[in-house]
C-alpha cells in the first residue's frame, strides 16, 4: 500500500512505527499541491497499472471485492464509488446514467450545468478505482485537483464509470472537529 504523506508525516509515520502491517507500507513524501499532484507523484511507486485510491481522511463501509470486480467489467474505465447518503458532502453531485457512466460532477472547474439526462446522483467517497494509463497524460504539478481537474476529463471522455455504494456508513472527517462524528461501534464491526 503506498500512502501520500505531508502535513503531520512524522506522526503518520510514528502511528505505525513498529505495527507488523507497516511492512505493507510505502510511505511516499509529496509536496501537498493538491489530491490531483500527491496521486501523480506517488505513481513511481504504485506496482500496477491499476490501482486502488482511497482518501486518508474517509471511512467507507464498502465491498472490495464486489468493487473490484465491477471494476474488472469497467472496459478501461476508471470506477469512483458514490455514496446516496443524505448527509455526505456535496450531496448528489455526481450525475450517473442508466449505464452507471458518470455523465457530470457539480465538483468539477469550472462548474458544468446540471444535466437534464441522467438515471441517479451521488455524492463521492473519496474511493475510486484508477489506472496509470488513463492518468499517463498528466505530470505531478500539472493538475492539482483529482476531483475537479482530472476526472471531468475522464468525464467527458466516457470513461468514468460509478460504483453504487449505496447507504452504507460513509463519513468524510476531514478535519479534528469531524472526527468527534465517526461511529466507533459501526466501524469496529467491520474488523
């Protein structure tokens, strides 16, 4: 697993100094220019074309397996898991057809108008299912944000497609307050 580490590394580091699972671990230091610059500039270090993201500050009650297999059907496509939770950020921002193509994010810069066609809406989970091919146009630098630069282009070329999570747990605690919000019992129950 490799993790993009900044803001607080030495602590991030410390957490998992010593833990038997760190060997698993591929700590890659980026220069924090954004979700977009971190993810190019830990490619060197990804083993495979296609990869895993998973956001460092969300948790998500999710199926892997079920995800990966839709994502083996994906046909060259990226795959972003949605959530249908009322309460998530940006509350149904993605605009997702019968095909399960994502045909629009209100995430996206500059904004595009809400699309008149579309079969459901979610909101981003901070898990998406990418390839180094489909990201081989871009350098560390070039396109600082994941959410609003690089996937509207996989968006208009037809090659996003959306896993449907559904309702299950799903929190973004992106900041200390947010953490106070996670449902400690729900989430051990995974484990």
């Amino acid at each position: 697993m490799v993790v993009a580490v900044h803001h607080h590394e030495d602590m991030i580091r410390e957490h998992f100094n010593g833990e038997l699972s760190r060997a698993d671990l591929l700590f890659v230091h980026t220069n924090q220019r954004g979700t977009g610059s971190d993810l190019l500039e830990c490619l060197g270090s990804v083993p495979t074309d296609v990869f895993m993201v998973w956001n460092g500050d969300t948790i998500v009650e999710l199926d892997v397996p079920d995800l990966l297999s839709h994502g083996e059907r994906a046909e060259g496509s990226a795959v972003i898991v949605l959530t249908q939770r009322l309460d998530a950020p940006n509350n149904g921002a993605w605009y997702v057809d019968a095909g399960r193509t994502v045909v629009a994010s209100l995430e996206a810069v500059p904004k595009p108008a809400a699309p008149v066609d579309f079969t459901w809406r979610g909101s981003s989970t901070g898990v998406l299912l990418l390839s180094k091919s489909l990201l081989s146009a871009y350098q560390p630098g070039q396109a600082p944000d994941l959410y609003s630069s690089i996937l509207p282009v996989l968006i208009a070329r037809r090659k996003l497609k959306a896993y449907d999570n559904g309702r299950r747990y799903f929190i973004d605690f992106g900041t200390p307050q947010n953490l106070a919000r996670i449902d400690h019992k729900q989430v051990a129950s995974w484990v």
